[in-house]
C-alpha cells in the first residue's frame, strides 16, 4: 500500500493536465505513493492522453462531468493510501513540495490537513487560506484578491505578508490540499451537494469539528494556472459558484441565507424561482 495517494480531476484541461502529471514525475516525492486521474467527461482527450502518454497512472473515467467533490471522493474510494492530495490539474509542482508538505503533517499529529503557497503564472501569491466563510469573511477575502487583481500595492503586499507565515488557519483551497485518510474518511469525505467551490472550506470545517487542525505551509510552494477549466464554460462555473453558495450558507449560516438570496437577487445573479430549490436543499440536509 502506497502512503501518499494523489488525485487530480480533470474536466478539459488537455495540456495543463499533461504539465502537471510532468512535475510530479520529475519531481516525485520521496514517499511511496501513487497518482490518480479522475476525468469528467473531458471531450479535448485528456482521458486519451492519460491512456497513451502515462500508462502507470490510475485513470478513472467518470462518465459524466459529476463535479469537484464527488470526483474526488470517487477517487479517494477508489485508493488506500494513508495519505491523499487532492491536487488542481492546472498546477505545477517544483521539486521537494510535497515531501514538505508530508514532513508537516507528520511532525502535527493533532492537524488533520496541510496546505502549501499558492503562487499564479507571475509569480503572485494566492490568497488561498482564510478565516471560515461567512458574510464578513467572505466580503474581506474577495476584496483584498479583487484589490490585489487591479495591481494595488497594499492588497499585494499584505497578501504577500500574510502567505509567508505558517499558520493554523480555518480552511485551505482544495487546489492543494494534503489530509490524512483516517480524517478524511470519519467525516465522510467531500460534502456531494458542492459541485464545485466551497466543498474545500466545508470539508475543512468538518475537520475541525472534530478538534483537529488545518495547517498553511508556505515553505512549501506550487504553481497554479487557475481558472482555466472554468474559462471554458464561464456562465456554468458562475452558476455552479452560486449553487454552492446557497447550499454553504443553508448549512453552516442559514440566518443569512435571505439576506444572500436578496442581494444575490438585486445583482441579477439569481433567478426568482430559486426559493423553493433552496427549500429543498436545507430539507434535505
């Protein structure tokens, strides 16, 4: 049994993917371990290319486009490994990343899930941690990377301030993100309502319900090319990023729910017939 699973989900990301799975080939961490794609119905040959071009590689095909959580929940079913990332495939990772991230985790016995520096394409520091998602939080969070996007010195440099000092934080994005399987699995892996965003911040805050912690390691660093699955279809992933909002604030803010579905409302963001899908979804949790 391998120590380290790693699975990336692939929806349409052709060459990023192909990037990826090269770093981690020539950068292969020095604990046992094995890589795992799940596809999302890919129809640029990403399912192909992982066939023909990395034949060692655990391919999974899920027939469908089932989304960030319940891919990779059907990859860590699928796997062993005492330890499981759940890696972006459109990430770049240098050499020794991982075996920080693993030495990390191994010296915390009381963390439940690790998380390195996120840097872009230029070199620029990701916000990609934070305090638990809630109505300030989140308003803080997309102001300082809206802020730090239009190239204002401030947001850049506290953001960059911030990603160079180890913390326990609330939640860490799921690009990167190291967690013991035994923890994984007691708090039954990936909430499958999220089809993509928040199910990182949610799974972290099932983690910590159980009193165990989520570490940000920025002497560990990747490169992540974000977005650009999401450019392919940019209304989906709008509508996709909304859902998911709905159904994290119905769960853990319920009182703030109508406030967000007023607002969302004012913004053109959500349709006036989403009142009863949302009632359906908090009688279901």
């Amino acid at each position: 049994m391998n120590d380290l699973t790693i699975i990336l989900v692939s929806h349409n990301t052709r060459a990023d993917l192909n990037h990826c799975l090269r770093s981690l080939r020539d950068n292969a961490p020095d604990v046992s371990h094995e890589i795992v794609v799940v596809d999302n119905a890919s129809t640029d040959g990403s399912a192909d290319l992982v066939r023909r071009e990395w034949p060692d590689i655990h391919l999974i095909e899920a027939g469908d486009n089932i989304g960030f959580a319940r891919a990779n929940n059907l990859g860590i079913r699928a796997t062993q490994g005492r330890l499981v990332l759940l890696l972006n495939s459109d990430t770049v990772v240098p050499a020794g990343t991982l075996d920080r991230l693993v030495a990390e985790l191994e010296t915390h016995p009381d963390t439940a899930a690790v998380g390195p520096r996120i840097v872009d394409g230029s070199h620029r520091a990701e916000l990609s941690f934070g305090a638990m998602m809630g109505p300030w939080s989140e308003l803080r969070q997309k102001a300082m990377r809206r802020l730090a996007d239009r190239g204002v010195g401030a947001a850049t440099r506290w953001i960059d301030r911030e990603t160079r000092r180890p913390q326990v934080v609330d939640w860490i994005t799921g690009a990167c993100l190291l967690v013991r399987r035994a923890d994984a699995e007691a708090v039954g892996l990936l909430d499958e309502r999220y089809f993509m965003y928040c199910e990182d911040v949610d799974f972290c805050a099932a983690l910590r319900a159980r009193g165990r912690r989520i570490r940000f390691v920025p002497t560990a660093e990747i490169t992540h090319y974000r977005g650009r699955s999401a450019a392919t279809s940019p209304a989906v992933t709008e509508a996709a990023y909304r859902r998911s909002q709905i159904a994290f604030y119905a769960k853990h803010h319920p009182r703030w729910l109508p406030w967000l579905k007023a607002y969302l409302r004012l913004r053109g963001k959500l349709s006036p017939d989403s009142s009863d899908k949302d009632k359906d979804e908090r009688t279901e949790q």
